[in-house]
C-alpha cells in the first residue's frame, strides 16, 4: 500500500467511524510515530480512524482515535490508538 495513491480528503465511513487518509496524523496525545520493525526507517502515515460517538453511543476505540502505519518495502503494518 502506498499512502500517495490515496486522495488527500477527509473520507467517511459510514455513520459511525470518521477519519482521515494521508496528510499528517492528527495525535490526541504525544506523536508516537513508529518506526518499521524490520528495516528500522520511519514508518508512512496511512489512516486515522475516529469515533462519531454522538452518531453511535458506542466507542470503537476508547473514545479515542487508531492510526495505521505501513512499511512498503517489508509489508508491515503498525496499528496504535490513542484516547
Ligand atoms: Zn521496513
């Protein structure tokens, strides 16, 4: 996957999950930006997913956000989320 194939929007899921494509992560706490654990490069931002809880009542992610992280070149993948 690469994160420059994406168009730079906001995108929305559905009712309930909202987030973004690209750009830059928008962290609730610290930056926690990883790095690929088998090359060691800093990972590409691919999407953040947040929760709509006046829409849903119901938290998918602790009231908070999850963001993916991605590795071209060695296929990995890093979920972390924030609240
Ligand atoms: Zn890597």
């Amino acid at each position: 996957m690469d994160t420059r194939d994406y168009k730079d929007s906001d995108v929305t899921l559905g009712a309930p999950v909202l987030g973004q494509l690209g750009r830059q992560p928008d962290w609730l706490q610290s930056d926690e930006s990883p790095y690929c654990p088998s090359c060691g490069r800093a990972m590409d931002f691919a999407v953040q997913l947040e929760d709509d809880r006046e829409t849903t009542g119901h938290p998918l992610f602790g009231s908070g956000c999850a963001y993916v992280f991605t590795c071209v070149r060695c296929a990995e993948a890093v979920f972390l989320s924030q609240c």
